[in-house]
C-alpha cells in the first residue's frame, strides 16, 4: 500500500507540506515517496492529500501505476469555462 511520483513532478513541495506520515522526500530534481511510511493517508483523511494537492496530471500513482489525477481530471469544469469554449471567439 504505497504511492509513488513519477516523472511528470514539477517539484513544487505541495506534496511534501501535506504528508501526514513525512513519506514524502525530496530527491532532486522532483521527490519521491517512501513506500515503507506511505499509508495513502488511511486513518487520516479520506483520499491521499499528496494527490489531493498535486496540480499534475499523472504525477501521483497507485501501487498499480494508475494515476490518482489522470489525463483531464484537472481541468476546469465551471459553467464558465464552458461558456468561454462555445462563445463566439472560441478557437474551433
């Protein structure tokens, strides 16, 4: 039971600052996740905070290597945004 960073980390410590197990190490460039301190945040919230904070797509994987924040799932979804993609100067 054990997430892991993958490349795609920008190193930004969002992370690092929302551990509450400290499993989350810096390894320069980026950081990586002990596997041995990781509990994805079992006992203490309801989904991996590590996850939760990341402003990546794909960053954060499961012990299965599925992203946590997967392709789109970061994109904005507000009536706004929707209105901006179909308004009149919208590119096609």
């Amino acid at each position: 039971m054990a997430l892991a960073i993958t490349d795609a980390c920008t190193g930004c410590y969002g992370c690092q600052t929302v551990c509450p197990t400290g499993a989350v190490r810096p390894r320069p460039p980026r950081f990586t996740i002990l596997a041995a301190s990781c509990t994805e945040c079992a006992g203490s919230y309801d989904q991996p905070q590590c996850a939760a904070i990341c402003p990546v797509e794909g960053a954060i994987v499961n012990s299965l290597g599925l992203p946590l924040n997967p392709p789109g799932s970061l994109a904005p979804q507000t009536p706004f945004d929707q209105t901006v993609r179909s308004g009149p100067w919208a590119s096609s």
